[in-house]
C-alpha cells in the first residue's frame, strides 16, 4: 500500500491554514491567492504550511 499526501475532504469545521493549503493546492497557485488578498508569496506560504 502507497501513503499519499492526500487529505480528507474539507468539512464544516475548516480552519484558515487548511482552506488556504487546500485552494493553492487544487485550484489556483500561492502566487495568484496571495494577489487576491494582498498578502506576499512568503506569508501565503507560511499560512499554507500552518
């Protein structure tokens, strides 16, 4: 059996960290996320890192 970096899907109980890793991961890049709300590429990252 192969481990996977794959998670559980987001349920009613989503905290900031893990929406942000879940959104840069599947539908746009950190880059594009941290334009859309003003934040550096780094800080983006460190959200998405916890």
């Amino acid at each position: 059996m192969r481990a996977t970096n794959r998670k559980a899907p987001l349920d009613g109980n989503v905290s900031f960290m893990r929406l942000v890793d879940d959104v840069t991961d599947h539908v746009i890049t950190q880059g594009e996320f941290a334009i859309a709300v003003g934040a550096s590429e780094r800080t983006v990252q460190n959200w998405s890192r916890g």
